[in-house]
C-alpha cells in the first residue's frame, strides 16, 4: 500500500496538470453555434475584463470556427486583440466542450479570471441553461 500511494498520487497530479492544458473547440461546435456562442461570450467579457484597456492575447488557430468568431466580436466591441504564446499574462484560453449529447460548456479565461457558461440544444438552437459563473 505504501508504494502504490505516491504513484497514484503522482498519476493523478499529472492527470489533472495535462487536463489544465487543453484549449480550444474539442466539441467541434459547427460555425452557426460557434457564432451564437461567441457573441454570448463577447458580451459576458465586457462585463469582466474591460475593453480599450484589456488587451487579449491570443495563440493558436484563428481559422477555428469558435476562436475566430470571438475574435472577430472582441475587436468589434473595442479590444485589443494580439497574437500570444500560450500561457503569456493576459493570454486567452477557452475550451467549448460537450459534458453530454444535450450540452455545450463554454469557458472563457484571461489571466486569473475565468467565466464558464452551459448551454442546451433544443430543436438544433442554443439556449442558455445556466448563467455565466465567474471565478476570480
């Protein structure tokens, strides 16, 4: 028992720091949703991160469908959208996952901050199924 404890513990630590890792659309949300999703999330980051004087740094894919529509509605709302490694303060990190065939989760992160949101799928639509959760 003594030798499988710090194993275990090891394997869960590094479970959790890769899993901390993960950015990006891994539901592969199609661009209508992606869209809706990201014109909500535009707007729940006004409320948190101020534009003309939070600049947003970005790294990784603007060709996805997701990132590229935030993106596009970030600079629309007056923030100053830069390329970023990953990782850099001030860098965004999202994930859009599916936690069921029902659900979209969307969670937004910049810094320390992050807001996460859950949508639901009615008739092909996106509905908001809770409000947006801010953790500071």
């Amino acid at each position: 028992m003594n030798r499988f404890l710090p194993r275990l513990v090891l394997g869960l630590t590094a479970a959790l720091i890769v899993g901390c890792a993960h950015t990006g659309n891994l539901a592969q949300v199609p661009t209508p949703q992606a869209e809706r999703l990201a014109q909500d999330a535009a707007a729940a980051m006004r409320v948190v991160w101020a534009p003309a004087t939070t600049p947003i740094g970005v790294g990784g894919r603007e060709d996805e469908p997701f990132l590229s529509a935030l993106v596009t509605e970030l600079r629309k709302t007056g923030y100053a959208v830069e390329s970023a490694t990953p990782g850099a303060p001030g860098a965004l990190r999202y994930v859009v996952d599916r936690p069921d065939a029902n659900h979209y989760r969307v969670r937004i992160q910049v810094g320390e901050r992050s807001l996460q949101r859950l949508y639901g799928t009615q008739g092909g639509a996106l509905q908001p199924a809770s409000a947006w959760t801010r953790q500071d």
